[in-house]
C-alpha cells in the first residue's frame, strides 16, 4: 500500500490516518511536533515556530505557530477522531541553533521551543517516545503513520 | 500602515544601497555583475521559507546594528558559492571542491564587503549612523537556512518587508541572492527620515 504524503509547511498542522506520510523539510530553529496513536495508526504533525503567543489574537489566529497553543489541539483532535489520550505519545525533532549570531540575539529560540514542548507534554501526562532536537543543522523530517517512525535526514 | 509611495521610496533607497554592494563584488571579482532588484513587498513571513530549493546553500548572515536594526543574508548556491573562493582567492576554476576554513573566511568576507557597502549607501542616504555584526557562515539547505531566519524575524512581527537582490557573475556561472530586513521601528525611522 502505498502512502500519500502530505506536507506540514511551517506555521502548519495535520492530522491523519495511515497509509499517509507527513513531511516537513528545512527545519531549521522551528520545533516538529509529532503525535501518533499505535492502536489507531492516526497521527499529528505540527511545524511551530515559537514557544508562545504573546497575545490571543495571534493565539487564536495561526495556533500552530506556536508550541504551547497547538499542542492541546493536536491532542483534542486526535481525540475528536476516536484516539484515546492514553495511547497517544509523543516524538519531537528541530530545535536546532543555526547561526551562532542570531544565537545571542534571539536567546536560542530553538532551545526555548524544545523546552516549551517537555513542558506541555509534561503537563498534558504525554510520553515522549523519540527526540532528535537541538545542534546546528537543519532537518527533514518524514512521519510515517504506518509505524510512527520519524525519520530525520540532515544533509550536512 | 505603509503605502505604495512608501514602499517605493523604500525601494529607491535600497535599490541605491544594492548598487553599491554589486559593484563592490564587481571589483572583488574583476567581472561585470547583473543584477536584478525586486521591487520591496510586504510578506508573511512564512513566505520567506516557500518555494525554497532544498538544495544546499552557503549562507552569510550579519545583522545591522547601530540607528537601525535588522537582518541581512548572503544566498549562495553551494556550487556557486566555489566558483567564487576559485575567483576570490584566484584558484584555477573548479580547484574548490569543499569549503575549508580559508575559503570560509572568504566567502564571510564576501558577505562584509556587500553588506559594508549596502550599508554605507543607506547611512549616506538616510544620514543615520549604520553598523554590521560579524559575519556569521552556514552551509545547510535553504529551506532551513530560511526557516531560522524567518524565526528570528518573527520576533518582531508576522509580516515583514522583503528587499531583495539576485545577482550573477555573468562569465562564471555564479549566482546569488541578497535579502535585507528591517525590524518596524527600524522601518518607522527610515520613514521619518524620508518624508523630512
């Protein structure tokens, strides 16, 4: 059988049922967040880009920017589609500090999405089965709802 | 919010400003430049990562500091980006087949002197005292490149003005792009200068 692959552009999210594969390529300090239910074969990808809104307008308007307001809609509409919270984990990729300069100025964004992550996860009581975060270089990153492997390519 | 006429004046002053970077590249490599300047154009900033090959790039970044504040970035085809150390640090052409610590420094040179020269262009203009960081050197994929830098941006703001810049060595078959980004109360100023 073979899958269809959707992409995840940054700002983005998706959510389906295998046979389907979920791409985001050129993560750069942005965070992957991908969810996946093994009984159901359904899974989540969202490409957000800071830890949080700074105002609810901007929450409201484009949640998958942001990692703490999307992760609770993955989650609500992975429900909504029958997944059973207790079965849903977690695998996270990007992160990553690609230029040192934009390193001083902007406090390592991708480190402070890595962290917002554990921290909502955390919260949320969802495992974290798989993490390929932080570094220097830029992902490509394929989740394949056939087995919910997220596979990572650098191609430094 | 900014009008047309605004962005047109915007446009001129660093349309002035690329000028200036090009023939300074022109004298660096002892060959003509052409050049192609897109008129500015506000954007989403997630648009800055669309339409990006996923091939690797050499990328130079410095940020502008002094009375304005921003970003400037170097887009340099890998291949590209060799045939210019061949030129700069005159190699025989295709000598460059991995970028080493020298031809790195090169190339961030590369990105001093375009940004030096944009910059002093814009500081004659708008009178304003205009500085550069360091430059900063990655070799990765330009959807990655520009995803980081369009996280930087955001801090600033979900919309942001593109000025843009191509540009090619015509006899060496090198290419490249230059983007300049301005914070808003960077673009506040400049506006303030201009209609003085």
């Amino acid at each position: 059988m073979s899958s269809q692959i959707y992409e995840v552009g940054m700002s983005e999210y998706k959510i389906a049922e295998n046979p389907v594969i979920l791409v985001s390529s050129g993560v750069g300090s942005c965070l992957i967040i991908a969810l996946y239910d093994r009984t159901r074969k359904i899974g989540a990808m969202a490409h957000a880009m800071l830890p949080q809104a700074a105002d609810l307008q901007a929450a409201k308007e484009t949640p998958a920017r942001f990692v703490e307001q999307i992760i609770p809609i993955l989650i609500e509409e992975m429900e909504d589609v029958g997944c059973k919270k207790e079965n849903i984990i977690a695998k996270l990729a990007g992160g990553a500090n690609m230029f040192a300069t934009l390193g001083i100025y902007s406090r390592e964004i991708g480190v402070k999405n890595i962290q917002k992550a554990h921290e909502m996860l955390e919260h949320l009581n969802i495992e974290i089965d798989a993490e390929n975060t932080g570094g220097n270089n830029g992902r490509h990153v394929e989740f394949n709802l056939a087995n919910g492997v997220l596979s990572i390519i650098s191609k430094i | 919010m900014i009008s047309k006429e605004d962005l047109k004046k915007m446009g001129e002053i660093s349309e002035a400003g690329s000028k200036s970077a090009s023939s300074a590249l022109s004298v660096m490599t002892g060959q003509d430049i052409a050049i192609e300047i897109s008129d500015p154009e506000i954007v989403q900033i997630e648009q800055l990562q669309k339409n990006s090959k996923n091939g690797l790039v050499v990328s130079v970044l410095l940020k502008i500091e002094g009375e304005l504040n921003g970003e400037m970035l170097l887009v340099l085809p890998e291949s590209s980006a060799m045939k210019l150390v061949d030129i700069l640090l005159r190699k025989k052409s295709q000598k460059t087949v991995k970028l080493d610590k020298l031809s790195e420094s090169a190339l961030r040179e590369v990105g001093n002197i375009l940004v030096g020269n944009y910059l002093s262009a814009l500081s004659n203009a708008l009178k304003m005292e205009l500085l550069e960081s360091v430059p900063d050197l990655v070799l990765d994929t330009r959807e990655s490149i520009m995803n980081s830098l369009v996280v930087e941006i955001s801090q600033h703001g979900y919309e942001t003005i593109v000025f843009k810049m191509e540009f090619e060595v015509q006899k060496e078959e090198v290419k490249g792009e230059m983007f300049m980004f301005f914070n808003p109360q960077s673009i506040e100023k400049i506006l303030e200068k201009i209609k003085k």
